[in-house]
C-alpha cells in the first residue's frame, strides 16, 4: 500500500505539451516491460510475470490520441537494437 500513496502525491505530467495529468484520468504510454512467460504449476495455465518496467514516455489523452499502431512501428523502426542495424 505504501507504494499507491506514493502516486497519489506525484504529479503527472505530459511530456508533449506539458499538462498535468489528473489522478483517475486517462492517458497514454510507452513502457518498456522485462517480462517472461512460464506455466504456473497449479494451474498448469501460461502466465505473464513483470522483473522490470519503466514508462518512456507519458502523454495526455489530447496529445497521444494522434498516435496510432502505425506511427508507433514507424518510431520503433529506427531506435538502434544493440548488435543490428538500423532497419529502413
């Protein structure tokens, strides 16, 4: 519990225009996620478990509602991947 009273004192804030983001408002991110899948044993179903998380950027619903699936490929295209090259 300690951790959600952390959030609930920080402001949020776009890193495109530079408005805060209220608490409870909706609002878009990128987040770069060190996950792994593995069969939990009781269940013998497959599940997701979260290492590491870390939120590369935050925007309000205004400025991130002209993102789309295709821009965000677009972008990812051309982040350097340690031991490739840059595809065109």
């Amino acid at each position: 519990m300690e951790n959600l009273n952390k959030f609930q004192h920080e402001v949020h804030l776009c890193q495109k225009c530079g408005r805060e983001i209220p608490l409870g408002a909706p609002y878009y991110s990128v987040v770069r996620n060190l996950d792994f899948f593995y069969k939990n044993p009781e269940t013998q179903e497959e599940e997701i478990e979260i290492e590491d998380s870390q939120e590369i950027i935050s925007l309000c619903k205004s400025c991130g509602s002209v993102f789309n699936q295709n821009s965000l490929e677009t972008i990812l295209k051309h982040l350097p991947i340690p031991g490739q090259e840059t595809r065109n």
